[in-house]
C-alpha cells in the first residue's frame, strides 16, 4: 500500500482552466487527464489523502470517487460545500488531520500555515489552495495538481531535491 496526496482537483470547473491557467480546452479534457494520471499513479490498495476543492457540482462527486483509484480520505477545501463532504466514496472527511507516515509527522489541511504543530520539531505541513503560487517554507509542501503533472503526489516525491522532482539536470540516479 502507498500513500499519496493531492488537492485541487477542481473536476468540471471552467474557472479554474482560466483563473490557473491550466493548459486545456475544456474541463472534459482538464477531468479526463487528471482521472488518467491519479489512475496511472495510485492503484487500488494505495491511500490517497485529498486536500480539498474536490469538484464544481457536489452531484458529480461520487461518480467521481468510483473511478478513481485508492481509498480516499478527504480534508475540506474552501470549495467543498456540504453535499461534497457527504458524497458516498470518502473512506474519511474533515478539515484538519496529523498523521504519521514514512517516519515522519504530517499536519494536514487545505490551507497553508504560516505556522503549524511540531513545525520546529521537524513536522511537515501539506497543504493545497495556493496552486503553486507560494513562496516555498521550509518543510511545507503544496500537494495541488497544478504543482506535480495534474497528479497525485508521494512523500518522497516531495522531498527529493528540486532538480530530482522535476526530472532535469542533476537528478539523482
């Protein structure tokens, strides 16, 4: 079993296509890439922790859930309304969550923190929202799609230096 970490999906949002810039046509095509990279990325067994702002219409949630991969845990994001939260699917819902993994303690939230629990400890704060428009802290990680190909993302992956992350020059062989 791996454990993988998204947030800012944004399924079936055309504002987010113009306001992110990302580089698609429509949402179809936007929706139909990010299914295929969590599906090419997280297998059936794997844990995905997804940091909210799931998908513009709630209604469309759940169908969502069943053909991505994983076992899904969802920590709500400013674009999550209720019926979002309680689409069938979510092995988990919440706003906040600190979990151990890979030797390390993670804090957990759609929002960055300025500041978080065990921060001087050697913590890690995960967080989405910004897509990838923050000035990096020191242990703290955006895990939104826009930053990491329109996919889920592992721990190691976060914390392998830059060049190894984006695959250029200087990557660790």
């Amino acid at each position: 079993m791996a454990l993988f970490f998204t947030a800012d999906t944004h399924f079936g949002d055309h504002r987010t296509i113009n306001i992110q810039k990302r580089p698609f046509a429509d949402v179809a095509a936007m929706d139909a890439l990010i299914v295929e990279q969590w599906n090419a990325a997280v297998g059936p067994g794997d844990d995905v922790w997804h940091l909210g702002d799931v998908a513009r219409r709630p209604g469309d949630v759940a169908a969502l859930l069943e053909r991505l991969n994983g076992t899904k845990h969802l920590l709500r994001g400013n674009n999550d309304p209720d019926a979002t939260v309680a689409a069938a699917g979510w092995a988990s819902v919440g706003d906040y969550a600190e979990i151990d993994a890979d030797g390390h303690r993670l804090v957990l939230c759609h929002y960055p923190f300025r500041s978080w629990n065990g921060q001087h400890r050697g913590a890690l704060n995960l967080h989405g929202h910004s897509h990838g428009r923050l000035k990096p802290m020191p242990r703290q990680f955006d895990v939104g799609v826009d930053v990491h190909g329109f996919a889920p993302v592992r721990l190691a992956q976060l914390l392998a230096p830059e060049a190894e992350r984006r695959g250029g020059a200087g990557a660790a062989s």
